[in-house]
C-alpha cells in the first residue's frame, strides 16, 4: 500500500492547492523555505498527527489548521493515524512530488515485501537521519536530498534475488558481489530525478566507509558526501537493532558501541555523536553516568 497520496487541486500566480493522505506511523517534514516569501497553509480534515517543533510536541486533529513563513528550523510531523490535509503553498510543489518518486518508492516497497526483516526499514533510516540533520542544523537543501536519498537508499536490491536477501547462513564471494552492486544500481535508477544528480550520489556512496574499505569505490574521507555519511550511520544502526535472517537484534547499546569503535575509522564521529543525543532524547539509549 502506497504511504503517500498527492493530489494538485488547484493552481495559478505561484500558489498550489493540494489535498494529502499520509498512512499512519509515517512522518513528513516542513522545512524552512530558502525564501521568506515562501508562506504555506495546511487544514486538516481527517485522523490526527503529532507535530514536534523547539523541543515541544503538540497534537493536532481535524479542523485544526497552521500556517508555516519564515521557519528557522524544520518542523517534524508523525501521522498517528491515518491522515488526511489540505496543503496549499505559494512555490511549485506539486509537480516534484508526484509521479517520479511515487514510481520510485513503489519499488523500494517490492524491495521490502521481499525481505521481511527490512519492513519499514528505509523510513526508520530516513527518521534517523533527518534528525541526525537538524542535530548538525543542516539547511534546508541538504534535508530534503537526505529525506529522499534515505527512503530510496536501497532500492537498487530489487535486482537481488529473494534468495540472497532471506539467506540465513553466510553469504559466498558470488552473492555478496551481487549485494555489492546494489548503490549503484540504485543511483543509475534514480538519475532522472527531477532534484540533480546528487540523489544518485548519495545513494551510490551509502556503503563507502571513511578509510576506504567500503564499496563500490572504495572512497576516503571527504570524497563521501556528508547525506552518505549520515545515511551510513544510519543505515548500520538500523540493520544492527532490527531482527535479521542470520542473527536476532542486537541491543541500541552494543550497536552505539560498534559505531563509536569504528569512528573515525569507517564512521564520521559527528554523526555518530548526534545519533546518540537523538537516542537519548528519545529513551531509546540507557544513559550511565561516567562515575558508575
């Protein structure tokens, strides 16, 4: 089932009227326009969501409306049921929004009907990231190349057969050269993307590693871009506490504890830094004093 519906109303002088439904427990983001003309309005007509906004979270449900101009940071929306919006905006939208990523984030749901132990495993990636990102107080360019590069990060495993991905034993040199090929298939599918080639990028680079044993081409250091790295740390989280075919999850503690091993090694340390305050703000990471 598709997680987003975009639907174009109305338009006309540079405002857009469009009408939203977003599944429950997926989240979607306002970020800080790079003008401050940029106004936009939204009424909700259906379900409720939680807005989290300066540290304080607010709940808001049908007939309940908010305008967004001149934001300083992005405003963090999860949908705590099915929801449906009324969203107008004084920028083209629209036309960014709908057909090319919605054919793109159908395939990255074939991925995960594939392999059971990914369900939802891009959309907690993409959360962990985004709030990895406003940690860094990252601009408003580098939030949304990071929210779409992250949900579509592995979207090049549809080319992997189920059989690799369920495998439960160790995987031979021939299936994990198969694995390997998957960022770069991934980038070469989202080329087109109407963004730039940035999302390929990312996307191609999500398994290089900081002292060049990643892959597929083996960068060092800055030659990855900061949406790879943050997607990195991410993405290696989010494998390491989630169940798979070949081991159960590992706790938040013991994978926070490979990350900071292998920082600045494979990891970039300040990612890796904010991933834990991200954690610990949420109670997910057991905090111990240094005395104890």
């Amino acid at each position: 089932m598709e997680t987003f519906e975009l639907s174009l109303l109305s338009k006309g002088d540079g405002m857009e009227v469009m009408i939203q439904t977003v599944l429950k427990d997926n989240i979607f983001y306002i970020y800080p326009a790079e003008s401050p003309k940029v106004m936009e309005f939204f009424y909700i007509l259906e379900g409720r969501i939680l807005c989290e906004i300066n540290g304080e979270k607010l709940e808001l449900g049908p007939n309940d409306y908010f305008t967004c101009s001149d934001l300083e940071e992005t405003v963090h929306f999860t949908a705590l049921t099915d929801i449906k919006y009324l969203w107008a905006i004084n920028e083209p939208t629209f036309y960014q929004l709908s057909a090319s990523i919605k054919e793109l984030t159908n395939v990255v749901d074939r991925v995960e009907e594939r392999d059971p132990y990914t369900y939802k495993h891009n959309e907690r990636v993409a959360r962990y990231s985004i709030k990895i990102a406003k940690k860094l107080a990252l601009s408003k360019s580098y939030l949304e190349r990071l929210y779409i590069s992250a949900i579509l990060h592995d979207i090049g495993k549809i080319n992997i057969p189920s059989e690799i991905l369920n495998k439960p034993a160790k995987l031979t040199n021939e299936e994990f050269a198969l694995i390997k090929k998957h960022p770069e298939d991934g980038a070469e599918m989202v080329k087109e993307l109407y963004y730039d080639d940035t999302i390929a990028t990312i996307i191609e680079q999500h398994h290089e590693r900081l002292n060049g044993c990643g892959y597929p081409k083996g960068l060092i250091g800055e030659e990855i871009v900061l949406e790879a790295r943050i997607i990195a740390v991410s993405d290696t989280f989010d494998a390491m506490t989630e169940d798979r075919a070949y081991r159960n999850a590992f706790t938040p503690e013991f994978a926070i504890d490979e990350l900071q091993r292998l920082s600045p090694s494979q990891y970039d340390p300040e990612v890796v830094n904010a991933l834990i305050e991200v954690l610990q703000e949420e109670g997910k990471l057991i905090v111990t004093s240094p005395d104890a």
